[in-house]
C-alpha cells in the first residue's frame, strides 16, 4: 500500500516544531546533545548569550584555547568534525556575539583567524577546504571591523598586520571592500605614519586599502620606483591623477613610463626604436590631455586608438562630444573603418556588437574570401542578419562549417545544422551553389580523413 503524503503539519519546519512547546524541544535537544560533543557545546553557548555578552565570550574563549593549545594531529576523517566546530564558534561569534557587543565579538574573531596557522600543522587537508573556510570569512572579520568603528578596529588589525603578516596580509586584502572608508583610512593611516615605505605583502595591503579610503597619495607611495616606470603602472597612475585632476603629476607619470628604446649597440649598429607603448598608455595618455585641457589632441588620440583596437569605448566618447550630424559622419567613417579592418573577423565582431547590421552585412559580401568562421559568435551573427540579409547569414553559415570541418570536426550535428540552415538561405536567396558546396565539405572531410590515416 502506498505511504501517504506528508501533511503541513508533519513537515519538519520552524513553526511546526514550535507545536512541539518549550519543554518537548528542551528534552529532544537533551537527547540530541548527549551523543554529540559539538551541539552540547552549541546549547551550552547559546544560553551562555542568554545571560550576557561576557558570559558567551567566556564559552567562546574555553573553545578557542583549546583548539589553539591542542597539538593532536587530525586526519582526513577528523577533518569535517573540526570544520564543523569552527563554522560553528564562526556563526556564534558574528550571529550572536556580535548583536551583544561589537568590540568582544570582533576580538573573538580575530582569534577565531589566528587558529588557522597552528591548524595548518595538525590538519591532513589536501583539498585545501581549511584555507577556503578562512578565506570566506574575511568580509565578515571587515565587516565586524567596521562595526566596532576605527578607534577599535584600526589597532588591532595593524598589529596583526605588524606581528603576523604572513596571514593577515592576505584576509585583510581579501576582505577590504567590505570594510567601511573610515576603518580603512585608519588602518592605513596606523600603517603608514612615521613608519618605513611599506614594500612586499604589506605594500599590497596599503594600495588595497588607500584604493578603499580614496587615498591617491597613499597608493602611490606604495608602489615602488621602479614599478611606476612601466608603462602598464604607469598609465594607471596616470589616469588617476589626472581624474584627480593634477594634470601636471599626471603627465610627469605617464611621461616617465614611456617605453625606452634599447641601449645603443657597442658594436656601432643602427639604434633600434623605442617599442610601443601598450593601449592602456594610449588611452590614460588621452585622460591626461583631457585633464590639460588639450581637448583637440586628445580628440585626435581617440581616434587614433579606436583606428588601432576598434575600442567601441574611444568611439563613444568621441560620437559624446560631437554635435548633431557630425556624429552620424563620424559613425559613416568609423564603420567604414572597420568594414575595412586588417582583420576581418574582429571588424565583423565590431560592426554587429555596436550593432551595425547593414553595415556588418555589406562588409560579409565583400570580403567573403576573407572570412573564417572560427569565431564562436559566427552562428549568432548569422542568425542576426538572417532575417534582413539572408545572404551575409548564407557566407557566415558556410564559413563556419568549412572552419569545423576543416579543424577535423567531420560530419558533427552541429555541422549538419550549419547545412540544414544553409541550404533554406539558399533558396530564399536563389542561390544555385548549395549542392557545391555540401560536395566540397564532403572533400574536406574525406582528405582530413586520408591524412588522419
């Protein structure tokens, strides 16, 4: 006879428990926590927070010693248990510490993080399931932090920082866009007045934090010399002085990590070029301009690196500034820039991601011996221009199921539908070369298969 179905009220939920009333629960968790070490432990903290916040720091302070002293070793079957009790001496800590008393809640935490190097050395943990469970509590550790407020939070984690940083370097980076401006800018401040210019780990940790507190100076002072001379440094530099507004410092800093030419031959060779500085520079080279007021110059920058990449970004900002019908000629000449493009393919990209479907169709019938359709879009571009261009969608479908067949793919069903799309384009269209084609795919793939032999 078949079982049958669970009423609402034999549903294991919250309310259907508390039907139960107090003294039923009372005895069942009685009964649960007898056999299991971590829920007594649980029931027994959580009336400690009953009675006070000093009362469940004690509870929690019992626990952390005792995972701090123990020196047992603990196996890959022990494992989970302990994972078990530290997520929960975790929730007990931000769920209910921490809504008695910010400043015991977020010390507890802090200690709760400093198990995790004597744990390293007891803990078989080849998945690296240790490393992860600390790693995802950083935002709660900067969130606490940010309760307690800077006054609090600031020296303690400077002196973590200060004393264990092999650790705290890499939590307090990882959990910093969850700290609050104002713990940031304290710490920050703790780390760097009065003190050594901060290099290695704790240099990270500084532009990390100047980052969160809007602190450029800081950030900057964190980076070294030689670091602010390459042009990939450099020019982030750049640009944000020259948001900033310090132009002058921003051309200082994008000048001096303008790529170098070669030191000149011994042997009286001809001195090669300087290389060319990476897109990045070219565009917080156009920022700066913008920051010196050279508008004209950096206008003719824009277009310049959209000449070069197709950055749809530099062509925005072009298009932003012009008036009326002047931008529709910018657009005519910019598309006719990439129709023309040295390589096809990312030109096509452009066009339709702009979109530009006429644009993108008149381009695919002119440079159709051109085209490969090794780009993953081809499908999705053709299934575009169908509809209004059947037959760019026809060269589009053919070149993607001559690049499959052609890298070994054989006859696949994706294939087959590249045909079945192909030869309804070919009749919509009136073009008579469907059956060639099928017939030189089928070439293709017996000569991949003569070669594969």
């Amino acid at each position: 006879m078949a079982k049958r179905p669970a009423t609402p009220k034999k549903t294991l939920t919250a309310p259907n428990l508390a039907v139960l009333g107090a003294d039923r629960l009372a005895a069942l968790l009685m009964e649960v926590a007898g056999g299991d070490a971590l829920w007594k432990r649980r029931l027994r903290m959580e009336l400690a927070g009953e009675v006070g916040a000093p009362d469940l720091a004690l509870e929690l302070d019992k626990r952390l010693t005792t995972l701090g002293d123990s020196r047992v070793r603990v196996s890959w079957r022990k494992r989970p248990e302990l994972i078990r009790d530290l997520q929960s001496l975790r929730r007990m800590i931000v769920d209910r510490l921490s809504q008695l008393d910010a400043r015991l809640a977020f010390n507890r935490m802090v200690a709760w993080f400093d198990l995790y190097p004597g744990l390293t050395v007891r803990v078989k943990d080849p998945k690296g399931e240790l490393g992860l469970l600390f790693d995802g509590a950083t935002g709660e550790l900067a969130r606490l932090a940010s309760a307690l407020g800077p006054e609090g939070a600031a020296p303690i984690l400077s002196d973590a920082l200060a004393t264990r940083l092999s650790e705290w370097a890499s939590w307090v980076g990882r959990g910093v866009d969850d700290l609050s401006p104002a713990v940031a800018s304290a710490l920050l401040t703790d780390l760097t007045k009065g003190k050594p210019r901060p290099t290695g780990r704790l240099a990270l940790v500084v532009r990390k934090l100047a980052e969160r507190s809007g602190d450029l100076d800081a950030w900057i002072s964190a980076i070294p010399d030689d670091d602010q001379k390459r042009p990939e440094v450099g020019s982030v530099m750049a640009a944000r002085l020259a948001a900033a507004g310090r132009a002058e410092e921003a051309r200082a800093a994008l000048d001096a990590s303008r790529p170098a030419a070669p030191p000149s031959s011994r042997w009286g060779r001809k001195p090669e070029p300087a290389p060319a500085p990476p897109e990045q520079w070219f565009e917080a080279e156009i920022a700066v301009l913008d920051a010196e007021g050279r508008v004209a110059e950096a206008d003719e920058a824009r277009w310049a690196l959209f000449e070069r990449n197709l950055s749809p970004d530099a062509l925005r900002a072009i298009i932003a500034r012009l008036p009326d019908f002047e931008d529709v000629a910018a657009l005519d000449r910019a598309f006719a820039h990439a129709a023309g493009y040295f390589d096809p393919v990312k030109g096509l990209a452009f066009l339709m991601n702009w979109p530009a479907l006429r644009e993108a169709a008149e381009m695919v019938e002119a440079r159709s011996g051109e085209l490969r359709g090794g780009h993953e879009d081809t499908p999705l571009w053709a299934a575009r221009l169908a509809a209004r261009y059947p037959k760019a969608a026809l060269v589009l479908l053919r070149a993607r199921a001559k690049t499959l067949v052609r890298l070994g793919s054989g006859m696949t069903e994706e294939v087959e539908g590249l045909i079945h799309e192909a030869e309804s384009l070919a009749t919509q269209t009136g073009d008579d070369g469907h059956a060639a084609f099928v017939a030189g795919l089928s070439t293709d793939i017996g000569t991949g298969r003569l070669l594969r032999r």
